[in-house]
C-alpha cells in the first residue's frame, strides 16, 4: 500500500493542467490502483492512497501525473506494510 502526497510547487499551471490531472487521477480509480483521493489542507496540495500495484508501477504512475510532470506539484511516496487493519481494510493485508 502506498500513500502519495502531491505538494503545491508552482501553482501558476494549476488551472491549466487541470483536467488532464483529474483525468489521471480517474484512469488510477479505473485501473484498480487508487483508493482514496483527497486534499491536503489547506490548500497545500493533494493525496493518494494507492494498492494493488507495485513500487515500481506507482512510481512509473506518479510520473505521468501532468502535475508532477510539469512541476505543479512535488510527489513523495510512502510504501506502507499494513500490520493491523480494521476488519475492513483487511485486504490491504493479503497482498
């Protein structure tokens, strides 16, 4: 499991890139990757909680993210081993 965190840079191309951003960000709730999408408060940036997909994958699909691509924002990547989960998010354990 991964948590991304999507820190404002440069807020000047934010507006513009918009819509390719959160058409990024759909294409990972389609593919299964992203759970959970978010803002860091306030108005700080974003944040992602990711599974099913690794390092590798995550990292390759932070890349492409046009936000990050052009310097919107700044990403870090946090891999999590999920050692205790409520009963609901017990699948984040089976991976």
């Amino acid at each position: 499991m991964f948590v991304i965190t999507l820190r404002f840079a440069d807020k000047t191309k934010a507006q513009q890139l918009m819509d390719a951003h959160n058409a990024w960000i759909r294409q990972g709730f389609d593919d299964g990757v992203f759970l959970l999408v978010g803002g860091l408060q306030p108005s700080a940036g974003g944040a992602i909680v990711a599974h099913g997909a690794s390092r590798a994958q995550v990292e390759a699909r932070v890349q492409a993210d046009p936000f990050v691509a052009e310097g919107v924002v700044t990403a870090e990547i946090l891999e999590i081993a999920p050692g205790r989960t409520d009963e609901r998010l017990a699948f984040l354990k089976a991976a």
